[in-house]
C-alpha cells in the first residue's frame, strides 16, 4: 500500500483509495475495491468471510450518510462524492487493515491519502465527512455557468 500525506500524518481527514480513476473518474474506495473483488468471485472463503463480518460490523458501527441524506452520493447533486474517515475515528480505521491484506492478496493497489481539506463538505458526523473534491465542484460550477 502506497502512502500519499498531501498534507501530514496529523491531518484530520484519511482516506484509503485506488490510485488510479475508475470508469467513471472516480477514486474507488477501500470497500469498493473489496465488494468489486467479491462481486467477480474473487475472494476466497476465508476473505469472504471477513468481508461479510466486517462490512456488517461497519454498517452497524457507523451511520451511512446517504440514510440521513439520500442525495449526498448522488452524481448530479454531488458529482464525485467520496466519504472520508475522521483521524480520531481510530476504532474505525484500525479495521482497515484487513481490507489492505485482502487488497494486497490480490494484487489491488490501495493508498492512504490524508488531507486537512479534501473538499466541499456535504455530510459530516462524528467519525466521517462526504466531500465534493474541489476539482469536481470546479468542473460542475464552471459547466453550468455555460450559457
């Protein structure tokens, strides 16, 4: 796993991501890239297992933004949306690690970006926030100025 501190290790933002864009521009995230190998049948018993538990886990330790807010991924709303943990939400970034193995195993790059301001906040809760990267928020403001 590669290490990007596009600003330090203290930041108060991280992220665990592709290093390179998807399909549709996007930075897959960590989760992502473990629920695409699952989908493709890629994941041994053992990794599915810890897939399964470990998603749940996740599920019920942390609200889904988009149950408070059903528009906060969506794509015309919010082209580019990507969730971020809080660095303090260390209960929460510890089990990333197993994700990384699962990742590494397969060959799937995964780095960790941290940043002190990844973009236009569009939900924040106490171990999270959604951001709109400012390059997306740039390409959306300035193509809707078209005339």
């Amino acid at each position: 796993m590669e290490m990007i501190d596009s600003e330090d290790a203290a930041a108060p933002y991280v992220r665990f991501q592709a290093p390179h864009r998807n399909s549709r521009g996007h930075f897959t995230g960590v989760f992502g890239l473990v629920n695409n190998l699952a989908r493709d049948g890629r994941l041994s018993d053992e990794q599915e297992s810890f897939r399964r538990s470990n998603n749940s886990w996740y599920d019920a330790a942390y609200t889904d933004p988009s149950t408070v807010d059903p528009q906060v991924y969506d794509g015309t709303v919010n082209p580019g949306a990507a969730a971020w943990f809080k660095s303090s939400a260390t209960h929460l970034i510890a089990r990333v690690s197993g994700y990384l193995e699962v990742l590494s195993a397969h060959g799937v790059e995964c780095q960790t970006v941290r940043s002190a301001d990844p973009g236009r906040i569009v939900y924040e809760d106490d171990v999270q926030i959604v951001v709109v990267p400012y390059a997306l928020d740039a390409v959306t403001i300035q193509s809707t100025d078209i005339p």
